[in-house]
C-alpha cells in the first residue's frame, strides 16, 4: 500500500496507540501525519493490548493520513508488531532505531519512515534511504544523543553534524527528512526557534508530541507569504534558461525551486 500522503508532512504528531480517546482527538487535529504509536509511549506490560487496539484506533482516524510507529527490530516485540500492522493494512510504517538496511528486510519493501537514531544509523543513512520502500528519514534527537554520549542539556548544536546527514542521505535518495521532537511542552519560542532551525537545515516536518505544537511547526514549515509571491513571479516570468529577474540572475533550477514551494502553500 501506498502512504495515504504523498507531499512531506510539516507536524507528524506521535499518539500512543493504547488510548483510544487520544486517538479520537487527534483526528480532529491539524497534524500533517498521525503516528500511532506501539513504541515509546507504551509500557512493555501493555505491548499485547496496544497491538490488539490498533484496528480500533486507526478506524477511529477516519482514513485520514495515518502511520504507526512498531518496536525496533532488535527488541522481542518486532515480529508481533509486523503481525500486527500486516494484519490491520497499515499503509506507512515508522520503523525506530534504524541501524543498516537489514534491519528493514522483514518490512518486505512496504512504506517505512526511517528513524536514525543512532551513530551507527547515521553513519548508514544513505543505505537505509535508499532501500525500496523507503519514503523518508526522521531523526530520533534524544536516542541520538544518548547514541553520542551527550551530556544532559548539551542542546541542538552538537547534533548539528547528525542532523545535516541525515537531510543529505533522504534527500540523495529523493525522500522525505523530518526532525526530530522538543521536549519542552512550554517552551513556544524554544519550539519556533527549533523549528526554524530545522527548516533552514533543509528539513521538510517535525515530529511533535504534543497537539499544541501543531501549529508552531505548520507555521515554521510553510512558505510565508512573501515566499510564496516570489515564487510564483518566478514561475510567472520564467521563459526558460538563464534569465535576468528582477535584480538576480534565475535559471530553471531556481523556476523548479519555486514550483516545489507553492506546492507547500498552507
């Protein structure tokens, strides 16, 4: 199956996949992408139930753009994540603690959004994107910093290396790049200034936790206003080869940058 969006999600918003109530909320929400999760959020006393809720909380999103995060490949619940996912007819699935492309042999090539959250996983990045089923690459920032022996509190900075590998792996391959989450449910402005870090790193989303980050990062990921009246003078003049606009030479790789751009117009 295809994933059910084709364009690169701004806000990819995790649920726990065990309460369905979340879920119902969530559908109502403006996230780009809805993971429910099997993963993180869900105690290993609960794995069995999550997995046996998972038909459940996916009808309860309507069939709007939906995911599902499954346990990482070396932990004892992968094989009855698989199960799982193959049985409920999950169209992209988010597979954490990507290390090499073998650890994505069993998904059988179906839709996979890559975490990369490890060294080993960045190290391989480009592997893992270009594997078939492959859509993406989304960077899991606090493993990652575990991964890299980071002192608490370190912040962006010294991921800055990871991050930048792992947006030039999914976009050699052609793939989405989405960052990873800001802890601090608060923390608005931390939230903006990360995710206008992230998009001028060249990532296309974020990965939220919370439902008030929705529209921090639908905001930070979109083309602004300004933005999106260049690009299409841009379009509008393009004739073709290089050419003067305005006060700056253009060519068509700059007509097909704009194209992309007012295809992300909110």
């Amino acid at each position: 199956m295809e994933p059910a969006i084709t364009l690169a999600p701004r806000s990819v918003l995790f649920v726990p996949a065990i309460r369905p109530s979340m879920v119902a909320k969530a559908a109502g929400l403006a996230a780009d992408l809805i993971v429910l999760d099997l993963e993180d959020s869900v105690r290993n006393a609960d794995k069995v139930t999550a997995r046996e809720t998972l038909p459940v909380s996916l009808e309860l999103l309507h069939g709007r753009g939906a995911a599902v995060r499954i346990n990482a490949p070396d932990t004892v619940h992968f094989a009855a994540d698989l199960a799982a996912i193959a049985t409920a007819g999950v169209a992209l699935t988010v597979v954490p603690k990507v290390q090499s492309p073998d650890d994505l042999a069993l998904l059988d090539g179906r839709p996979v959004l890559a975490m990369i959250e490890t060294a080993r996983g960045v190290l391989a990045a480009a592997s893992i994107a270009a594997t078939p089923g492959v859509v993406g690459l989304m960077v899991g920032t606090n493993d990652l910093a575990d991964s890299l022996r980071l002192p608490l509190g370190a912040g962006r900075g010294p991921l800055a290396y990871a991050l930048q590998a792992v947006v030039l792996a999914a976009r050699a391959a052609g793939g989405w790049a989405i960052d990873g989450v800001f802890n601090a449910l608060n923390d608005r402005d931390g939230l903006t200034r990360e995710c206008a870090d992230g998009r001028m790193t060249g990532f296309d989303g974020k990965s939220l936790i919370h439902p008030d980050q929705i529209a921090v990062a639908n905001t930070a990921f979109s083309p602004t206003p300004s933005e999106l009246e260049e690009a299409g003078a841009i379009v509008a003049a393009a004739r073709g080869g290089a050419e003067r606009f305005q006060d700056r030479m253009i060519e068509d790789m700059h007509v097909e940058m704009a194209r992309r751009m007012l295809q992300r117009a909110p």
